[in-house]
C-alpha cells in the first residue's frame, strides 16, 4: 500500500479510454469508492463514455476528457478543462490505463503536472510513467488483462478488489424498464432471447454482415430462439443489412436504446455473438454466455477480464493477424472467421449451460 500519510479526501480517476475499458474498470471503481467512502471522486473519461459514466454510482461527478490534444482546435477547451480540475486540489489521481506511446506520455505528464495531485498514481507502461509516485509495473508485453493491471494499482492504494466486485455495472430501474418494454412490443413473453452485436468503433474487429445473418438464422432455427440485434450510435444501418438478409425475423436494437437500455437488455439474454467490442465485456460481467469474435485482438490484455469457464468461446480466424496498416481497415484474420465456426462454438455454448456444465 502506498504511503499516503492521509487519507485522501479529493481523488481524481482518469480513464480517457472507451466503454469496454470503463466496463472493466468497474470493480475497481467500486473497490476504490468501498475504500475511500467519504471522499469526493471525479471520474475523468472519454467525450464516448461519458454518458454512462455520469450514472456511475461509484463517483460523485464524470468529466470528458480526451486527453491534451496537442497543436488541435481543440486543445483550448481541453485546456480549460484541465484548469478546473487543478481547482479542486485532489489529493490523489489515478490513471487506470496504459500510456502505449511516446505522444500518450506527453499528454498524460501534462494533464497530471496541470492538476496538480498531492499524489500520482498510474501504471508504469514500459517506463513511461515517469511523473508517477506511485507506479504499477507494467509492460504491453506481458499480455496481463487490463483489468488485472487496473486490479494491481488500486491493491497499492489500499483498494482490494472482490471476486463479487465483477458484478459492479449499473443499471438504472428506467433502462430496466426500457429494455424489457422494446422486448415485449417484438414478441411475447416466454420468447427466448439471443443478441447478435455486430458492430464495433474499429473497422478491423467488422465481420461480413451477411455471415451475421446466416450465423443468427441457424440459431434461431435450430433452437428455437430469436435474435435481438444491438449496436450503438450509427450502427443502425449495419443492424437493418443482416436483419434483411435474414429468413427469421429479428428485433432490431440499434439505436433504438441508450447503451445502459442496452446493458439491460444484454442481462437478459440466452446467448450473445458479438465483435471485440464494449457489449462483449457487458456480457462477461454479466455472466451472459457469449461467442465472440476476434481478428487482430490481443484478448488475454484487451479481452474479458476473468471470464467465467465454460460461459464464453473466442472464434478466431486462419488469416494474416498482423495488425492492419490502418484501424479503419479490415482484418484478414476477422474475415477468415467461417459461419460454422462461429456457429458451432454457439450451441456448444447453449449446449454446456443447458446441462449445467458451466
């Protein structure tokens, strides 16, 4: 445990990262909040997760802050962010994720040296957490789940976190509501769910939507169920293709519920096949058993943090995994995923939860 002298009673966590990294962190909010319960938190995250983070129970207030974009249009109101952060003098800051680049090192020394914590908590990717006082090791190399990494720096804050802390996502009565209403006007209520979430922020983690189709048919088909298809802001589009192409008939979610209405949702569900994407982390904290899918990711440091044996299957595909010379490209290695592939590791999911296997 770091020598704090006191106990802080004004802490900063930033996490300018995306809703799968803030799904994650979500025991370690919790533990950090049980720990500090009469200190006022302020969650900093990205412009993309700040809606959620604003109904976190764990912190008193969320910010958006993308970091200190340097020479952009936008460095003036980011700066003027940061400048009211250095006005409520907090005693810690602590920044959950990884600095992956040199660029990344600069613009978090900056925001820490700006703020001006009394303490500086932080993981030492590779040495770049230079500014820290406290530093957690921590290498890209060392393929630890980013919740485990998140797990080791809050342990030398005094903040342990709970087998029981998995379950630590909030969900209001009113998204509860909304889900289980847009459920109910598709189909009646004994229907047995299966998402399909096809979407994601990188174009590399895409698969065909029409393998969607084919894979969400089988399903339904076979046993019985039926598809609800999910996805975020402009993901609309994507869910109306692979629902058209289908022969049953699907609900379309996608933007059609806010991302906690579809954290609801996914609680519910059988079964959900999904991209690397923020959904698939809701469904393991969940204990939703998922199939998902995966190109070019990393998913022992970027995938599920301690997923549940028996409760998920990882597809990967045969094609070339180097990373794409561009994020906004497709992945060989995503494309050369099959549909029975996917399906397969589907029922066998269903198949090992039926019989209480998992």
């Amino acid at each position: 445990m770091a020598d704090m002298n006191s106990v802080p009673s004004r802490i900063l966590v930033v996490l300018c990262a995306g809703l799968g990294d803030l799904i994650i962190a979500a025991p370690v909010l919790k533990a950090l909040r049980r720990t500090f319960d009469r200190a006022r938190i302020t969650l900093a995250v990205s412009s993309q997760a700040l809606d959620y983070a604003r109904l976190c129970p764990y912190a008193d207030e969320a910010v958006a802050l993308d970091g200190l974009p340097l020479l952009s249009r936008r460095a003036w109101g980011q700066l003027t962010a940061v400048r009211a952060l250095r006005a409520r003098r907090f005693d810690l800051a602590v920044n959950l994720y990884e600095i992956s680049t040199f660029r990344g090192m600069l613009k978090m020394a900056a925001l820490f040296a700006a703020a001006h914590p009394r303490l500086a908590a932080g993981r030492d990717t590779d040495g770049r957490g230079f500014f820290y006082s406290v530093k957690s090791p921590d290498s890209q190399q060392d393929r630890l789940n980013h919740g485990e990494h998140y797990a080791r720096l809050a342990a030398l804050l005094g903040c342990k976190v709970r087998p029981e802390d998995k379950a630590a996502l909030w969900i209001t009565d009113a998204a509860q509501a909304a889900a289980a209403a847009f459920l109910a006007r598709h189909a009646a209520p004994d229907t047995v769910w299966f998402g399909v979430n096809p979407g994601s922020t990188r174009k590399s983690r895409l698969w065909r939507p029409e393998r969607f189709a084919k894979v969400a048919d089988a399903l339904a088909f076979r046993h019985g169920m039926r598809a609800v298809i999910t996805g975020g802001p402009g993901e609309g589009p994507l869910a109306a293709e692979i629902a058209a192409a289908m022969k049953s008939q699907p609900a379309v979610a996608a933007e059609r519920l806010a991302f906690e209405e579809s954290l609801a949702l996914i609680q519910g569900l059988r079964l959900l096949v999904t991209t690397h994407s923020s959904l698939m982390h809701a469904a393991n904290a969940f204990d939703v058993p998922f199939v998902a899918l995966c190109g070019i990711s990393d998913m022992n440091r970027d995938g599920p943090y301690h997923p549940a044996p028996g409760r998920y299957a990882v597809v990967t595909g045969t094609g070339d995994k180097k990373t794409s010379p561009s994020q906004d490209e497709a992945s060989p290695a995503m494309l050369a995923i099959t549909e029975p592939a996917v399906i397969g590791a589907a029922e066998e999911l269903l198949r090992r939860t039926a019989n209480g296997q998992d």
